[in-house]
C-alpha cells in the first residue's frame, strides 16, 4: 500500500539542482521504493544528520547523495526532508 509522500521545501530546492538525466532517474525510482516499502531506508545514521534531521529519520544512499527522509506510520505518511551529499556527512 503506498504512503502519502509529503515533500519538503528544502528537498524540492535540492533535487531541482540535480542536472543529470541518470540521477534523477534514481531519485525517482528511490521515491517509488520508499512509497511502498517505507522501511527500507538505513536507520544507521552518522551524527551530522542525527543533530541536523533528528535520530528518527532513515537514508537512502542515491550516489552522490542520500537522501533523508522520515517513516510516520502512525501518519500513514513519509516526509521527504533532504537530499545531502554524501562528503558532507560525518
């Protein structure tokens, strides 16, 4: 059963920075992956993204980027937060 997807403003502006036909083509088919199966996103988060997002949100790795968003069940609804590049991580 798909998830309400709710976006973000700051992920908007960054995947609207993505030039790259084959990335964006990634980024699409993660969003669709995470629609359905929302858990899937990595919960092993280095703690740059834990102080800037919260311990409460997932990653999923879309070179060279990851993108962070949040699984609300309770909500029945995923927030989309950030796409991040990967060097800036720690």
């Amino acid at each position: 059963m798909p998830y309400k997807m709710v976006y973000a403003a700051r992920f908007i502006e960054d995947a609207s920075c993505v030039w790259s036909g084959r990335l964006r083509a990634a980024i699409v088919r993660a969003l669709s992956n995470i629609e359905e199966f929302p858990e899937i996103g990595s919960q092993n988060l280095p703690a740059s993204v834990k102080d800037e997002f919260d311990d409460s949100v997932r990653k999923v790795a879309i070179k060279p980027f990851d993108l962070v968003y949040e699984f609300k069940k309770s909500e029945n609804a995923v927030y989309i937060y950030a796409l991040v590049p990967m060097r800036s991580i720690r």
